[in-house]
C-alpha cells in the first residue's frame, strides 16, 4: 500500500539503499505475521518479544513497524484484552517504537523514526481513546506502559494529543484517577499532567474542577515538602501550569486551599543548612509559584489587578515576607540561584503596594544585640555580593521600593550624612551598626578613591539613581552634600555630584590606557554612573546649574561624545547629559547658559555628529528589545537539568560575554522605563536646540557704553568712533549669521533623521516661523469652514421650515379657492332659482339686485382676505430664494411642484365667464 511504500522509500533515504534496510523490513514482517496469523499462543508471545526487542535497537526497525506494525498491535490492544501477555508486549512494543535511540547521534536533517511513528499514532483519535480505556484495566503493567506511551505522543504530538483527549469522555478524570494509585504508576501521571497542562486552558480547567489542588499539595506532603526529591518538583510544575495566566484558578486555590501550604514550603527546617541540588530546584519551583500569584494573570485580563493586589494581600498576611527575607538576605549559606529568586519575589510583592514597602522598611534582621533594618542587609548585597546576578536582583528590590513612592525616597535620602573622613576609610565588615546612608550608600560612592575599583562606586550610584527619580526635593537636598577631601591640603569639600563626574573622567583616562579593563569593567559602571547623572539632573534646574559651574565637566562630556573608543552607550548618555544641559539650563551667565552650551556642541563634536550618537544608541538591541529583562522562562525538568547554569554566576572577567549587548547589568540598566524616558528626552533636546537658534540670545536690550559720547569729545571724534564701533558689531553679526546658517543646515539633515521623531523638524528660525504660521492659517480656514457649515446647516433649516409653511398655505389657499366656487355655485343656483320664479309670476317680486350686490361684497371681501395672504407669502418667498440664491442652492428644482394644482379655480372662473 501506499503508506508501506512511503517508509520503505524513507528507510532507503535515511540509511543507504534499500537493500541496506530490506533485510530489517523483511525481519519485522515476518514477526508481525507469526503475530497476526500464528496458530499458538506461546508463538505469537515470542514474536511479538523478539519484535519489542528489535524495535527498541534498530532504527531501521523501527522505521518498518511504523509502515507496518500499527495496525496489528492496535488490534490486540482493542480486541485481546483477556491475554494480559500479548497486551503487555503490545505496549511495551509501542513504547519502543516511540522512544528515540540515544546511542544513535544523526544529523538534525535525517528523519528520526520514533518521530514519525509519533506523528502516525497520533493521527488517529481512536488510538488515543483505546490507551485511555487501557487505563481502567488491574494490570498495573499495562497502566504503566500505557502512561508511557501516552507521554511519548505528547512529547513529540503535545497539540494534537491535547485536542484528542478533549474529545474523548471521561479522559482528563481517567488520568487524574492515576494520582491516587501506586507510586510508580502516580509519579507517570504525574509526569503526564506536567506535559498535558502547558498551554492549555481547558484541559487545566477540568483537572481544577478534579482536585488537583488537593492532589498536589497531599503528594508533596507526603514526599517531604522542599526536601523532597523530584516527584515535588513535578507537583510543582503541575501547579505552575494551573495558575500561569490563570486568575480563576488563582481565586479557587486562594478561596479553598489558601497559600499556607505554599508558604510552608519555603520554611528552612532541621537539615535546611544542607541545599542539595533537589531541594534548591524545589525551592525554586515555589518562589515561581509565588511569583506567578503576584502577577494575577495576563495582562489582558479585566480584574487583574484585584487579583494581584488581594494575592500580595494575603500573601504579606501569611508572613511570607518573613521567610523570603530568610532565603534572600539572611541565609547566605543558600544557593545564589535561591538567593535571587526571593530577592526579586520581594521586589515583586512590594512594587505598587504602600503596605508592603511600609511593612518591608519597618522589618530588621539578626538578632539582639546584632540587629539591623532589612533596607541596610539588601543594600549591604548590593554592595559587597561577589554575584551579578545577585546584585541585579537586590537592586530591583530598591527601585520597588522608591518607585512611585516619595516619602520612602525622602526617608532614604535623610540618611544621607556625610561621615568625616577617616570612618569613610573604615573597613566594610565595620558599617553592621551604622545607618543607610551615612555608612553604606555613601561610603560606596566615595570608597573608590582609596583602591580605584569603581565597582562599589556604580552599584552605590545604582541604589541613588532610585532614590532620586522623579523626586525634585531629594534631587535638591543631595545637592547640598558635600565630602571632605582626604586632607586640609587638596583643597576645600566638594559637591558630592562632581565626585561622580571625576570617576568617570577616571574612567576615560583608564579606557584610553587599558583597553582590556574598558573591555571587563567599564562596559556597565560608566553607563549606571551616566544614568545616575540623568536622573539628576533632569528636570531640575539647580542641579543643571551645580554639574555646570565646573567647566572641566562640559569640557569632559564633548571629549566623551566625540571619542571614536567610547562605547555606544558611554557616547550616547553622554550627548544626552548635553541636552539635558540645553533644555533645563536657567542659567544667565556666558558661557553657561542654553545658547553657549549649543555653541559648544556645534564647535567641539558638530550638530550631525551629536544626533548621530543619540541615533546609535537607540538603534542598539539594548533599546529595540527592553522586554527581555523582565521575561523568566518557566522552571521544568529540562531547564533544571542545567542547574549549575543557574547557580554559577556569569565570569565577570570574560570579555566575549561583556561585549554582548546583552549582558545582564546593561538590560537591568535599560530597562523600559529608561528607555521610553529617553526617547522622549531625546525628542525634547531637538525641540530645545531649535528653539535655542529661532529665538534671539537676550530680549533686553542693553545700550553699550561706547554709545555714549565722552567728556570733552568733539563731535567728529564721536561720529568717527560710533562708526568704527557700528562697522565692528556689522562684522560679528554677519559671523553669527553665517554660523547660524550652518547650524541651521546641519539641523535641517538630522532634525528628521531621529529615531524617536519620524516627524520632520524645521531646520532653522526661518522655517520653524513659516511653518508655525502655515499652521496658524491652516487652524483659521478651518474654523472659518465649520463656521460656514453651521450658517449653511441653519440656512437649510429655516428653507426647509418656509418650504413646509408654503405647502400649507398652498393647501388653505386651495380650501379658500373651493369653498369661492361653492359660492358662486350656490349664486348661480340662486338666480337660476329668482329667473324661475320670475318668470312663474305666482310669488312676489324679490329686490334681486340687492341680493346679488350683497353676495357679491362677501365675496369680493373673501377675495381681498385671501390676495393679502397671498402677497404676504409671496413677499417670503421672494426673499427666500434670493437668500438660496446667494448660498448656491437651485431655487427652481425647490419649488418644483409647489403650486401645480393652483389653476383649478381660475379654470372654474373662466369656464364660469
């Protein structure tokens, strides 16, 4: 048949000819035909052994049964339930046939036969249905293979078997019932469920709704808890699954199991001192459970936020804040991997929530007398820990705590003290009893004066950064520190902020020098100096106006940008600390102010280069994927196999990783935040330095003195000086003009270039004027046009409402014009009538002229009447359509119609004539 053919044709592709395969072809059709059609039992058992054995070692083997051999195993399964032999070697057959040969190592291009047996089982949604019946039967044999084979289909057909098992009645509770039988057979299941809930939103519904809460939770207790081996990291990854993006399983599990059973898990028992690798893996898996109840659900969902905050809710009352601070901060003896992972649950569990920071800034650890804020341990992390990883997850803690919240920053920010001297130069180990600032934070910043390694330095000025952001008071009462030089001799105390700008002049000068130690060290320290100085001074004028009052600072930034052996990143924030000069600059004095900052950036770097430098650093990979570093993979039996990934840090000292964009203390540094905040500084700085050049330098005019005539001067010497004076200030307004219109071109070329405004920006005072004015005559003809609409809309009313009101008219004139003829009707009736009785001679004579004169007043009064109205609205109607007229409307096609019937009584008039 067709499907024979098709395998035979692959198993000549994949090992040779087909000769090369023929003899294991003809090998396992022989034994599926002492299957199918042997006479004795024993002998069919025997095939179908040696076939199992065959299949389990030879690709090619494998490849014919699945041309071949489903059909007759599926027939036994289906129709020889009784003979628990030949079902068992079916099964174990089938799992053979799906399970890849390990030894074998192909290329990935090669067709794998456990693969596309896989593929072909799976097809058939009967099949599936058949295994889950196998379910039911005593055998425990056949409940274990079936398991297999089930986890085999979903490993290689997850979709397909997902769909399949759907369909069937009763699959989902068939295998939830396995949780309750014997170990071997539950820990299957188990492993079963793990695969079956990824990603699938109605298969975790129905084992919800079938207990698995309670199942779960039974089985870790009964395996230990954390110290448990992998059958509790299985039931955590079950759990995980049910509540990823889930917030109606959030709710069941809060609302009927509660988190106690959770949180107990992270409680460091007896033996807790000893981290195996399982029980780090475990602890790992619960910290994800806890993560994923903080988050509430996806992002989409309506109540998610609800949900995350009465999650957090419960989860502080619980007191899992207690046994995270234990994991992350006190036990230092714990796995770095555990350590992080509780750090950045609690980052987690307080960002956004005002109870949370205030219960974490009210906590201390250690005990009497060795006691201390929990703020001052994490920071200490920050600090001192030997681990990246570790400092990027303490420091996420501090920016939860001072996002968004003023009176933490303020809190923080009154600590900062500065120490005399010769406590700055004591050892670390020495600050346990010390305050926040005075002690850690402080002396980080200034500890890298002593040895020159700025590593302390930039992880203190990360921790700063967070107390400074968008928070003007705590910008303005940093400003005032200042530290002490090390002695009276080199001079008086300086500001703390021009101390930050010195390490990173230390740094150039050591960039320039060792180009290896730029390659290892100042690939992160200068850019989180860099953001520190951002945060600063943006927004906040005084701060713009200390960073200028050294001239070496602006000096140094215009070497930085324009320093081809600067990073993107050092040369990109540094031309953003220049804007940031320009667009928050107060400052009056020359040199110092936004026009002499521009000037200086035209002469030193020039405009094209300075915007090219903010152009490269956006179109970096660190600016077009910021998600990354906030993405965690789930935690499963593969990515734990890899433990030692996770607990050994990245070498801090190999240069391959630190080139990489994405290294993790540059994603921790860019994050989302900060790059949205400088994309719309950098539009702001194009904006500014236009500005700067369309506007005059000053608006006061200022006489200079050598305008004014000097005593005893004569005239003619006057005039002769006023005109040397007059021909100088020519010369030097036509260099500015000249300048002026350089400028003006090189923002013209990348005023429109920018990679945060794709919109085109005028190039110079001259155009930014005329197309301001363009806009203004734009805004003034379309309010003239809506204005226009509304008289035309009005004018078509009032039309319409005369049109209605001559219809009616038209209407009553006709009445009019009947009730005329009935008259004359009944006047000719009444003379026919007076001729009559004339002409009988039998009545009396009447004064008939006196009748007729008497009807013919009524109706020449009735007539007059009616003429008037008729004038009265022709006079409308006039006046009407020469309104219509003027608005461009077709006066005759409105009137068409109108009147038609109106010659009827002038008929009846002539044809009384």
């Amino acid at each position: 048949m067709d499907l024979v053919s098709g395998y035979k044709g692959v198993v000549g592709l994949v090992f040779g000819n087909e000769n090369s395969a023929s003899n294991e072809d003809s090998y396992v059709e022989r034994l599926l035909d002492r299957i199918s059609n042997g006479v004795l039992a024993e002998d069919r058992r025997t095939a179908i052994t040696e076939l199992q054995s065959v299949v389990a070692e030879n690709q090619a083997a494998q490849l014919a049964f699945g041309a071949m051999g489903f059909p007759v195993l599926m027939g036994i399964l289906k129709e020889e339930r009784n003979d628990v032999e030949m079902v068992r070697g079916a099964l174990e057959t089938l799992v053979s046939a799906l399970t890849p040969i390990g030894h074998v190592k192909g290329l990935k291009s090669e067709v794998q036969p456990a693969l596309m047996n896989t593929d072909l089982l799976s097809r058939e949604a009967e099949s599936i249905s058949l295994l889950l019946s196998l379910l039911s039967e005593e055998d425990f044999y056949i409940r274990y293979y079936t398991l297999q084979i089930l986890t085999a289909l979903l490993h290689n057909s997850t979709n397909r078997l997902q769909e399949a098992i759907l369909t069937i009645p009763r699959g989902i509770t068939r295998l939830m019932d396995m949780l309750m039988d014997r170990e071997v057979i539950r820990n299957e299941a188990l492993l079963l469920l793990t695969y079956l809930t990824r990603e699938a939103e109605e298969i975790q519904k129905i084992v919800v709704f079938e207990g698995a809460f309670e199942k779960i939770f039974s089985i870790i207790k009964e395996e230990g808890g954390s110290d448990g081996g992998v059958v509790v990291q299985d039931c955590l990854e079950l759990l995980n699954n049910l509540l990823r993006n889930n917030a109606s399983n959030q709710i069941l599990l809060r609302e009927t199991m509660g988190f106690e059973p959770l949180i107990s898990m992270l409680k460091l028992r007896g033996s807790s001192y000893r981290f195996t690798q399982q029980k780090t893996i475990n602890l790992l898996s619960a910290l994800e459970t806890i993560d994923l109840l903080m988050r509430g659900g996806l992002e989409t969902d309506a109540g998610k936020d609800a949900n995350r905050l009465t999650n957090t809710t419960v989860l502080i009352q619980k007191k899992v804040l207690d046994h995270l601070l234990m994991l992350g901060v006190e036990s230092q003896w714990a796995p770095v991997a555990v350590r992080c992972a509780a750090l950045r649950c609690i980052g987690d569990l307080i960002a956004g929530n005002s109870r949370n920071r205030d219960a974490l800034s009210s906590k201390v650890l250690g005990e009497q007398p060795q006691v201390e804020p929990a703020l001052n341990s994490i920071l200490r992390i920050i600090i001192r820990s030997s681990s990246m990883q570790e400092f990027i997850a303490a420091d996420y803690v501090f920016k939860s705590f001072c996002e968004k919240n003023i009176d933490g920053q303020t809190m923080l920010a009154s600590t900062l003290i500065p120490q005399p001297h010769s406590i700055n130069n004591a050892p670390l180990e020495d600050d346990v009893n010390m305050s926040f600032g005075s002690s850690m934070l402080l002396r980080g910043l200034t500890l890298s004066e002593n040895d020159g390694d700025l590593e302390p330095c930039c992880r203190a000025a990360s921790v700063l950064t967070h107390i400074l952001k968008d928070n003007i008071q705590c910008k303005e009462r940093v400003l005032q520190i200042e530290l002490e030089a090390p002695s009276p001799t080199l001079g008086a105390p300086e500001p703390l902020m021009h101390h930050m700008v010195k390490y990173l002049a230390i740094l150039s000068s050591i960039r320039n020098k060792d180009s290896s130690y730029a390659a290892s060290k100042n690939l992160y320290v200068e850019p989180i100096i860099q953001k520190l100085l951002i945060s600063w001074l943006a927004q906040c004028p005084n701060a713009v106006k200390c960073f200028l009052d050294s001239r070496f600072h602006l000096t140094y930034l215009l070497e930085l940008v324009s320093n081809p052996s600067s990073t993107v990143f050092a040369s990109g924030l540094a031309a953003v600390l220049l804007g940031i000069c320009v667009l928050y600059n107060k400052s009056t004095d020359s040199g110092k102010d936004a026009f002499g900052i521009v000037d200086a950036i035209s002469q030193k770097v020039g405009l094209t280069s300075y915007f090219l430098k903010l152009e490269e650093m956006q179109k970096s990979h660190l600016f077009s994927s910021t998600e990354q570093a906030r993405t965690r993979k789930p935690l499963t039996r593969s990515s734990a196999a890899s433990l030692a990934d996770i607990e050994e840090d990245v070498d801090e000292n190999d240069s391959s990783d630190q080139k990489n964009e994405s290294h993790p203390i540059l994603v921790s540094v860019f994050d989302s935040q900060f790059v949205d905040f400088i994309k719309q500084l950098e539009a702001d700085i194009r904006e500014s330095m236009v500005e700067v050049y369309s506007q005059p330098k000053s608006q006061v005019a200022v006489v200079p003195a050598e305008l004014e005539q000097r005593g005893g001067e004569n005239d003619r010497d006057y005039s002769k000086r006023l005109k040397s004076f007059v021909e100088k200030q020519c010369f030097e307004i036509q260099n500015l003009l000249a300048r002026n219109a350089t400028l003006a071109e090189d923002l013209a070329k990348t005023g429109g270039s920018g990679y945060s405004r794709p919109d085109h920006q005028p190039g110079g005072g001259a155009d930014r004027i005329h197309v301001e004015k363009l806009r203004i005559d734009l805004q003034e003809a379309n309010q003239r046009l809506e204005i226009l609409k509304t008289e035309k809309a009005k004018v078509e009313s009032e039309a319409s409402t005369y049109q209605n009101l001559a219809g009616k008219m038209e209407s009553d004139l006709k009445s009019l014009s009947d009730a005329y003829n009935s008259l004359e009707q009944a006047n000719f009736q009444l003379e026919k009538e007076m001729k009559i009785l004339k002409n009988g001679g039998n009545t009396p004579s009447l004064d008939i002229e006196a009748i007729k004169a008497e009807a013919r007043e009524e109706s020449e009064a009735e007539l007059n009447d009616l003429l008037v109205c008729l004038g009265q609205e022709q006079s409308k109607v006039e006046k009407l359509s020469s309104r219509l007229k003027e608005l461009g409307e077709d006066v005759d096609q409105l009137l068409e119609g109108i009147g038609d019937d109106g010659g009827l009584p002038e008929d009846d008039e002539e044809d009384e004539d």
